[in-house]
C-alpha cells in the first residue's frame, strides 16, 4: 500500500509543533528523507530541534514533531 505522507522521491512531509512561537509558519512545515532523525532548524543564531512525536503510530499523512531543545550555533 502506497504511503500517502511520502512523496514520489520517498521523502516524508513533517510538521514542527512547539518551540518559539515566533517561528514562522512556512518553517513548520518541512520535508525529510527518514522519520528517525531529529529535524533541526536554523533560527535566531541556533537551531532548533524537534522529533517525532509518535513512532510507533503508522504514517498516513503529515508526520507531528514535537519541540524538543534548542542550541547555540558555535563561533
């Protein structure tokens, strides 16, 4: 069966909940290559991070991810 939250260059759409809340909303949502990883954006002087909210629920559509920190880009 065909994932429908996976496009065509198995790539998967994502969507950034929490976090500040200056972040724009064009940057909440994103595409990644593998729902394993922690998704960082570049934001202010650091990034911030966020990852899956549920793994173990299946995918059939835009993935959540969850706020999880945020660090310091280094000089």
């Amino acid at each position: 069966m065909e994932n429908p939250a996976a496009s065509a260059t198995g790539t998967f759409d994502v969507i950034l909940e929490g976090g500040p809340e200056s972040l724009p909303t064009e940057l909440r949502r994103q595409r990644v290559d593998d729902l394993t990883e922690t998704v960082k954006i570049c934001y202010y002087g650091g990034y911030e991070h966020f990852r899956r909210a549920d793994a173990e629920s299946p995918v059939d559509g835009p993935v959540l991810f969850h706020w999880i920190r945020r660090t310091r880009i280094a000089e």
